[in-house]
C-alpha cells in the first residue's frame, strides 16, 4: 500500500457500511454460516483490527497522508522490503533504514495508530519494542524451530 487512496480502499474492503463498503454475506465461516445473528456479525466484523504494510520509499513519502486514513489500526513495515527501496537489500540494521523505521514509528504513534514489523531476532524485537514497536511479527514457524534445535544441539555438545 502506497497511498492514501490505498489505505482508504483498505478500510473500505474490510469493514461494512457505514464505515466501509465490504461485500455482504452472512453464509461465511465468520459468520458461522449463517447461524450467527447478522446483525451481530456486522458489528462485530466492523471491529476487525486493519493493517496496512507501507511498500518501501513510495509508501514512506505518503505517511503523512496515510496515517490520516479513519479506520487504520496499525501501519506496519517491513524492514527487508524498506531494506530493498532503499537501496541495501536485506540490511536491516543499516542506519537509513532503522531511521526511517523510527520515522514511521512516530508519524504513527502521533496519530495513535500502533505501529508493526518483522523481527528475526529477540535482540531486534526488544529493540524495535523500546522504539514503540507493538505488532510484532517474529520469524517464521520454520525459523523458530530450526533455532530451537540448533540450540538444542549446542548445548547437547557442550
């Protein structure tokens, strides 16, 4: 998502009227298929958490307008893909990035809209945790459990 254009298209699919325009149907699996009140579904539905991922240098340059956007609950960001539009792909940690993470972090908070991004280390996260970071996604299923063994295994070595 680039765009305030984009983040209002975002809200608008995801909740019903009045504060979106969502397709309805109450014969989903959300809606227990019809066996959940529709009413209740509506509203409740209407209370489903909104994230929009800012895509690189272009969503960077329209935060100011995207965080304005009702209905957004968090702006998330990932770092290996800001990594990329900025031109050092796949280093996080690289002074440019982690600024302009910061930067979207407060343009965020100033809004009161949480702010999210991937981590793939505890120190990452704890870091990302004291810049006001609170949707945090951490690694992958896979990238946990190979870190778990491999510890595992050192310490069976030790």
């Amino acid at each position: 998502m680039n765009d305030e254009e984009g983040a209002r298209e975002v809200v608008r699919r995801v909740k019903f009227a009045p504060l979106g325009m969502r397709g309805v149907c109450r014969f989903v699996r959300a809606a227990r298929y019809s066996s959940m009140d529709r009413f209740a579904y509506f509203r409740e539905a209407n209370e489903t958490l909104v994230v929009v991922q800012l895509e690189g240098v272009r969503g960077l340059s329209n935060l100011e307008n995207i965080v304005k956007v009702e209905g957004i609950d968090v702006v998330f960001v990932g770092p290996y893909d800001l990594s990329q539009s900025l031109g050092v792909p796949g280093e996080i940690e690289h002074p440019e990035v982690e600024k302009k993470m910061k930067e979207i972090a407060r343009k965020s908070l100033q809004r009161n809209i949480a702010v999210g991004t991937f981590v793939d280390t505890l120190e990452n996260a704890m870091k990302w945790r004291e810049a006001g970071v609170r949707y945090i996604a951490y690694s992958v299923d896979a990238g946990i459990f190979q870190d778990a063994c491999r510890d595992l295994v050192q310490k069976l070595r030790a």
